[in-house]
C-alpha cells in the first residue's frame, strides 16, 4: 500500500506536467484588457494538481495518510486475478465492438462470464446470451433509432431492418 | 387570480384522454429510459421528438414533457440502484442513494427520491403558476458575471464534500476541471487539449464518459474484489407495507424537501446553470443545515431528497426561461425548444398572450407527468428491488453491457467508450487508495459553465474583477459564496490555534 | 474443445446465410434507397439554429413517409465541426452518412488545414437556404438607426460590448466589418450558440448583436430588440424598416448556408437518391413555411451547381479571413 501510494503520486504528478506543457499550446498567461488566455484555466489548474501531488508525495514521506502506513499488499493475489480477469475481460469485449460489433460481443461477453466466471448453468447463460442482444437491439435500434456499432456483421441486419421500418 | 383560471383550463387540456395516455405512456417510457445509465432526459427527449408529430402539438408537448419528468425520476433509480448517475442531475443522488441501497435500505431511498421529486415537482408548479412572468424578467438580466458568481456558490457548498484528505481532494477537483476544459475553447476558438491529436477529444470529455467510468466500471471492480466475486450485492427485501411505512417515515425530511425544492427552482430558473447545480447546492445545504452532518455520504435519506426535490424543480423553473424567452435553461429544453419550432409553435414573450392554451396545457401536464411518476415509480420499486437480488455475477456483466452501451450512446463514438474504461481502471485503483472521486465527477459538470462565464465577464470589464461586485445579483451571489467558500477555512484556524 | 468447434461451425453456417440473404436483397434492388437508418451529423450542438433545421427536416421526411428508412441526427459540434467533417470525411458507410453543414464547412478545414479535409470530394447533395444575418441593439437603448448606432458605439470605444458566437466565427466576421467600415472600436465576446447571444442583448448585458433573424425573432416580437441594418443585397420581408448595409453605402452581404452534404465516395445511386430527397423536401410546403418564418433566403441547388457555390464561397470565406487575420 505504501508503495502504490508513491508511485500513484508519482505518476499523477507526471500526468500533471504532461496536461500543464499541453495547455501551454495556448496563451497561459493574463492579456491585458481581455483577461486569462485559452490556456490559462487548465494550465494552473494542472499547476494545481502538480501542488496536490507534491502534497501527498510530503505526507507519504511523514507517514501521515493512514495508506501510507499501511504495510498491507496493495492488491494480494486473489485481488489481483479478479482485476485483471475483469478488466482484461471488459477490454476484450470493447475490443470486440469493433470486430463482430455490439451484438457479437455482448453475447461472447455474457457467455464468458456467466458460464467460466460465474459458473451458471448452460441453460442460463444461453437464456441471457440469446435475449440481452435481442433486447437490447429492439431497444436502442428500434425504438431509440439509436445505432450501435456492428463491425462486420453489418450486412446481417439490413434484412431486419427491412423487416422493422 | 387570472392564472388560477387559466391553470384549471390548463388541467382540463391535460386531462383529455387523450393526454392522459400521453401522459402515463411518455412517464413509464422516461422512467425506463432515465433509469438507463447514460441515458437521460435529453436523450429521451431527443429521441422521441421525431415521434410527435402524430398527436397535435399540445399533446406532442405533453408527451414530452411526461418523458422528461419520467427520465429525472428515473434517473434516481439508476443512482440508487447501480450507484450510476444516469445523467448529471443524479449525481448528487449518489452520495446518500447508494450507501443506503447498500445497506439493503433501496426501497427506502427510492420511495424518499420519488417522494421528493413529487415534492419538488408540485412546489414549482405552484411557484410557476404565481411567479411566471416577473422571473422571467429576472432571469433576462443574468449574464455572465452572475452565472460565475453562482458556480462559484455551487462549488463553495461543495467545499466539504470530499475525504479528510485535503491535497487529494484538490487533485481531484482539479483533474475535473482540466478535463472540463478539453475540447473547444470558445473565448479563443481555438482547440485545446487535444491529446495525441484523436478526433474524439474535439467534442470534449463528456461527463458520462468520467461517471460511468467511475461510478460504473471502477464501482464494480471495486465491488468485485470487496466480495472476492462470490456475495450479493445487498439483500433488499420489499413489501407494500414496508412501503407505505417508509412513506410515513418521511414527514421528518420534508423541511429538507421544500429548501431543496425552492433552490433548485430558483437555481433552474436561470439560463445555461440546469438542474444540475441545484441539486448539487440543495445538497450542499442540506448537509450544511443538518444536526447531523457525520452520516451525509453514508446514507442519509436528507441527503437523497434534497437533490431529489430539486432537480425536479429545477426542470420545471427550466421551462419558464424556455417559454418565456425562447432561453434553454438545460440542454432538455433546448430539445424542447426545437420541438415547439417544428410544431409552428414561437416560444418567446409572446407566447403566454397567443398560445395560452398551450401554455398551460403544458405546465398542468407538468403536474400530471409528476403525479403518474410517483406513481408508477413506486409500483416499480418491487421490480427494483428484485433485480437487486439476482446473483453477482448476473448483475455483473449485464452492469458492464449497460455502462459501455450507455457510455457510446451520448456521442455514438468508440472513443469515449475506451476513454470510459481508462477512466474505470485509474479510478478504481486511486479509488483503493482513497482519493476522493465524486469531486471530479462534479468539476468536469461545472468547470464548462464556470470558465467561459469568468472569461466573458473579466472580456467585459476589460480584465477587472470589480465586475463581480457592482452589479447588485452578482455582488450579493459572489459575496455569499466567497463567505461559505472560506468559512471552513476560519474554522480550521480557529480549531488550531485558537483552541 | 469439440463443444467450441460445433458452435464456431454452425455459427458460420448462420452467418453465411444470412449473408447470401442479404446479398440477394441487394440484387433485387431497383432504384437506390437506403438500407439501413441514415445517420444525419450536425456540425453544431444540441438547440441550435442547424440543429433545429435538422429535426425539423426528420419530421418531414418521417411525416409525409417520404424515405423507407429512418434519419438518425448526431450532433458533433467538437471543434467547430472539425470533428463532424473528420468523421464524415472518414464514414465507413459513405451511402448511409450525410451531413448538415453552416459556414464552418468552409472555414474550419481552412483554419485547421491538419485535419485533411477538402471539400470538393464531398458529395453534394442539396443547399436548403442562406440564413441572413441582420445588426441588433436593445430598445431601451434608444437607438434607431445605423448612423446613431455608430455615434454611440464611437462614444463608448472599446466599452461597447458586441455578443456573439465564437471566435472567429461568422458573427465575429461582421463585428471586424463594422469596426473597419465605421471606424468602431467594439469589444466582441463570444458566447455558446446564437440563442445565448440574443438573451444577452434582449437583457442588457451586451450593447449589439449580429444575430440571424431566427434567433432574435422572439425578443423583436416582444418589442425587446431593434435590427437596424440587414448584410443582404435587399430588404428582408420581415424586416421592411432595417436598410441593408448596401442601400448605406457599405458593400457588405453576407450568407449562412445550410446545406446537406454527403459523404466522400458516395455511390452515384445513394448520390441521385439523396439529390431528389432533398429536392422534395425543399418543394413542400412545410419547408417553405419554416423558410418564411425563419426569414430564409435562397433557392435549391444541388449538383455541378452546388459544387461551384461551394468553391466561389470558400474563396470568399478565405479572403474574409486573409483579411482578419486569422488566417496565416
């Protein structure tokens, strides 16, 4: 914990620096008549941030924060297999949007997950995997006339269209 | 007394039956779509406008506006049930919503957010119908220097909010402002903070794209690892009894209601401020007037209603700049605006004179839309509930689907969907080391309003702050908000060294 | 593992026959129309004056039943459109992607030439009108005229405040024009979108506007505003006392166009369809009304015709901001 607690101070302060020579694209300082430039507000907000972390970084070398005591880990091993299956997982789903769209990936997604992490039955995860997209089409595409993305399964849906309009 | 009379034709326009179906067809649909994360009255709006042109245009207003009050109450259900603000309005609902769902108490906080809304609902109705045209004169004189001045007031009430960590509280509400900035800068015209140069930051972070990133995504990872993938998510159980007790139960909250209901009225009256600020301040100060300010944040029913009653009156003051000046006081009226043009319908001064009828159709079938919300809403909460108690790793995934369609939707663009889980991820692991996020979720909703009006105003006064204390609201506003913004300030040095 | 391959098998077996399904409903198609909804960006944000324009034009065709798909409308205001003509520009499905366009559609790939766009490969479809542009003061102020708009403007130097919509943008245009011809030293602030800058004039806290006829007409109604000039060759209909800037003695129009614009790599079918939609929409009588009442100017045009509009206006946007300097 004390660990992640610099290291997130750190790379926060880093991204500080980063977002403050980006705002810097614009005038950061004050024009005369007119007030702060176009980078002004960002600039010394970042400038803000950088404080903060420079804050924390102080009050982690005192030992001040209750994280910066802790010697606990800060992710032990259980934890760190639930993030990154989660996270990997929800990556890969996005990911997917992009290739099969969102009504390939919402079923792989939800087949994933009920039957290998959730360990359901069959019957369930299908029961899900079929009627989520179904739902969800009729939903947004239908009654929203909201189009999600469909990657190459595009031409798969022109007939349904036709059917609906 | 004039208005009386018109407000009771009003009612009987509203109670046509043709508009009564209106009415509960458009509040059921706005529930369903608000209680959506990512998707939220402007969207509901949004999307039905096309649809309208069936009915006439009091009806096809009326409609609209049943879909508008369905989407705010709904957009509590998403707040208190997934702990994800469905749109900007809810966030403050969040704060008490969730920890009381959490503790198995949802039907309490749902049935106190419905009521609230009811509250605030019927109260600004009341105020519309008194005080319509001379606030409206009012709000015309609202520039820039006063719209600043209440961002200002806005953030003071919110001074509090965050941990008892100071400098990541301040990191936070910074990164909401610099995130805030990103896109367009309209003083100078010019591009800022395009990262990397992707298209997708032109239009800006969107405030969903942060939200369900955070209170989505980062929420569930958080939860995931909290019950190592195996408990329920909370162990509501619900009867019509319970209900009704809950009901009764909330006499205790109603000064708290009727505050959040007047601020948030007088807050959504104003042009480009919405409802979102009033909630915030209603919170604010609900948790400020409270004898017991420790629990706000862990499941405080005033702290649900309060925002409650005030975004709901807020979109009613919303419409009164709307109606009377053809000003969008929220991106929802904005909508609504277009709608009434494409009915041939010319909001502005003239309207109250040649379109009474419509007028006050409207405002009644304000009062309908809230009524049959209430209604309808609690009938749901059974249905709710239900849902709350499927297995984790049902809820899960289906969490998941909802907060990545929900976070394509608002701009139909992937990049704010890998934007989203960025920011789920960051946030879940500056989440575990305790900085405060409900801050930047609330600077990236305010720093849009807050910038530009700075910059118009110092434009204004050729780069003098005095602006901000002779005009006669500007002063009044910025004065109290400067004394609440270093109030606890004094408390701190008084607490050290006087002590 | 055997379970897995089955379910890969008999999923391509679907897959391919809907494929062929579809494949054949291409076929047997006649004359072009759409297959799927039809995206519509907007180059400008949610309540606008183009935004508006766009829904109302979704009515129609949902209305009189006139497409057999529906128009889905996506504002992309990002960068002053930069972002609506990147993704146009970039539209994996050209047939199905059409745009409304304001000036910006000339003068944002002008001012950002990184973004890669070049107008003449979009496709033309149809110009729906020319928005006019007219100069505002506030009643109370008691100005009548454009030659007491100037002594007062004179008079309070660069304490005049002019609202208007954005730097750089069409309203600052004007404001540039009014202070070189009249000699004015105006201070222009920009605001989000046209309605705010009109509530801004009609509540005192801008002393001028340049805004269109649309925004402004609520307030005018109300006796609230007052146009004193017009930037057209002739006097709008709706406005028979505001003299044109003309008839003054100051060469000055100037146009907002709103024009639908199609994808780059339209098909010639998508192209003649969109064409003969719009042309239809323009022609009735709902178009007409919002035309009149909008105090829209302009006839249709589309094609080879349109296409020669957009070069003549771009090489006019580019010389008004050659000359502002806003343009390197």
């Amino acid at each position: 914990m004390r660990m992640a607690e610099l290291v997130m101070g750190l790379v926060m302060g880093i991204f500080s620096i980063y977002l403050m020579w980006k705002s810097a694209e614009l005038p950061i300082g004050w024009i005369a008549g007119e007030g702060p430039g176009g980078g002004a507000w960002p600039f010394w907000l970042a400038a803000g941030m950088l404080c903060s972390c420079v804050a924390i970084i102080f009050r982690w070398a005192k030992h001040v924060t209750p994280e910066s005591q802790s010697d606990s880990p800060f992710m032990d091993r259980r934890s760190l297999k639930l993030f990154l299956l989660n996270a990997v997982a929800i990556t890969v789903f996005i990911g997917l949007f992009h290739i099969v769209g969102a009504y390939g990936a919402i079923p792989i997604f939800l087949i994933f997950y009920l039957r290998f992490m959730g360990g359901h039955s069959w019957g369930l995860t299908s029961a899900f995997a079929l009627s989520t997209p179904v739902i969800t089409f009729l939903f947004f595409e239908i009654a929203l006339q909201k189009t999600l993305p469909k990657g190459f399964t595009e031409p798969l849906f022109l007939p349904i269209f036709d059917f609906f309009y | 007394m004039e208005t009386l009379t018109l407000l009771i034709d009003g009612f009987a326009i509203a109670f046509e039956p043709l508009n009564l179906v209106l009415v509960i067809v458009g509040c059921a649909l706005g529930l369903f779509i608000g209680a959506m994360p990512g998707l939220g009255s402007v969207n509901g709006v949004a999307i039905l406008l096309p649809m309208t042109f069936l009915v006439p245009p009091t009806g096809a207003v009326i409609f609209l506006a049943a879909i508008y009050y369905g989407a705010m109450y709904g957009g509590a259900i998403s707040s208190i049930m997934l702990g994800i603000p469905g749109a900007s309005t809810a966030v403050a609902t969040t704060f008490d919503g969730r920890p009381l769902a959490l503790k198995g108490l949802a039907d309490k906080a749902l049935v106190a957010a419905a009521t609230a809304s009811f509250v605030g609902g019927t109260i600004s109705v009341i105020l519309f119908t008194l005080f319509a045209p001379p606030l409206a004169e009012v709000a015309l004189t609202f520039g820039a220097p006063e719209i600043f001045a209440l961002m200002l007031m806005a953030f003071a009430t919110f001074v509090g909010l965050g941990g008892d960590d100071i400098p990541k509280t301040l990191f936070s509400i910074c990164i909401g402002l610099v995130f805030g900035a990103v896109g367009l800068d309209i003083i100078s015209g010019e591009p800022r903070l395009i990262f990397g140069g992707l298209p997708g930051f032109f239009h800006g972070i969107n405030f969903l794209v942060l939200a369900i990133g955070i209170y989505g995504i980062a929420e569930m990872l958080w939860t995931i690892e909290v019950s190592q993938g195996e408990v329920m998510i909370s162990q509501a159980s619900v009867s019509f009894k319970r209900i009704l007790a809950n009901l009764r139960e909330l006499k205790l909250t109603l000064k708290t209601m009727v505050m959040g209901s007047f601020l948030g009225y007088f807050v959504g009256i104003l042009p480009a401020a919405g409802a979102t600020p009033g909630a915030l301040m209603a919170y604010g100060l609900a948790k400020t007037i409270s004898k017991d300010r420790e629990s706000f944040g862990k499941g405080n029913v005033d702290g649900v209603v309060a925002p409650e009653a005030a975004n709901n009156a807020a979109s009613t003051g919303a419409m009164l700049p709307m109606l009377t000046l053809g000003i969008p006081g929220s991106p929802t009226t904005a909508i609504l605006l277009g709608g009434m043009v494409i009915w041939g319908l010319e909001p502005g001064p003239l309207l109250f004179v040649e379109h009474k009828e419509f007028v006050w159709g409207l405002i009644a079938s304000l009062y309908a839309a809230n009524l049959f919300s209430l209604l309808i809403n609690i009938a749901f909460i059974p249905a709710f509930i239900w849902v709350l108690r499927l297995p984790f790793t049902i809820l899960a995934p289906i969490i998941f689907i909802l907060c990545i369609v929900g976070g394509f939707v608002p701009t139909m663009d992937m990049h704010d969907v890998w934007l989203m889980l960025i920011f789920g991820v960051v946030g879940y692991l500056m989440r575990k080391l305790n900085y405060p996020m409900a801050p930047a979720v609330l600077a990236i909703v305010l720093g849009p309003l807050a910038e530009p009006a700075l910059r118009q105003s110092l434009l204004i006064s050729g780069g003098s702050f005095s602006i901000f204390f002779t005009r006669p609201f500007a002063s009044v506003i910025s004065v109290l908000a400067l004394i609440l913004l270093l109030l606890p300030v004094a408390k701190l040095l008084y607490e050290k060294y006087l002590k | 593992m055997k379970k897995v391959s089955t379910g890969v098998l008999s999923l391509g077996l679907v897959l391919s026959l809907c494929f062929g399904f579809s494949l054949f409903t291409f076929n047997s198609a006649i004359a072009w129309e759409p297959k799927k909804p039809v995206e519509f960006i907007v180059m400008a944000g949610k309540g606008g004056g183009a935004d508006k324009a766009v829904r109302f034009i979704q009515s129609i065709i949902a209305k009189n039943k006139m497409s057999s798909k529906p128009y889905t409308p996506i504002n992309k205001p990002g960068g002053s459109g930069a972002e609506a003509l990147v993704y146009v520009k970039n539209a994996k499905d050209p047939d199905h992607t059409i745009m409304f366009t304001l000036n910006s559609f000339y003068t944002t790939p002008l001012r950002q030439p990184g973004l890669g766009v070049d107008i003449s490969k979009f496709t033309p479809v149809g110009r729906m009108a020319e928005d006019t542009f007219l100069l505002w003061v506030n009643k109370d102020s008691g100005i009548k005229n454009v030659d007491e708009f100037v002594k007062a403007a004179k008079a309070a130097g660069n304490k005049w405040i002019m609202a208007g919509t954005g730097k750089n943008s069409e309203d600052n245009i004007l404001t540039d024009f009014l202070n070189k011809a009249y000699g004015l030293n105006m201070k222009y602030v920009p605001y989000k979108g046209g309605g705010r800058v009109a509530k801004e004039l009609a509540g005192n806290n801008a002393n001028s506007t340049v805004n269109n006829p649309s925004e402004q007409l609520g307030f005018y109604q109300a006796g609230k505003t007052v146009p004193l000039g017009a930037f057209t060759p002739k006097r709008l209909p709706l406005f028979k006392d505001a003299p044109t800037f003309k008839e003054l003695g100051k060469d000055f129009v100037y146009f907002m166009q709103r024009t639908v614009v199609g994808a780059p790599g339209m098909s010639a079918g998508a192209k003649s369809y969109y064409q003969g939609l719009f042309k239809k929409i323009f022609d009735s009588s709902a178009w007409q009304g919002y035309m009149k009442k909008k105090s829209l100017q302009g006839g249709f045009l589309t094609g080879d015709a349109l296409m020669s509009y957009w070069m003549r206006e771009k090489a006019v946007q580019k010389a008004i901001l050659q000359k502002m300097g806003a343009l390197k």
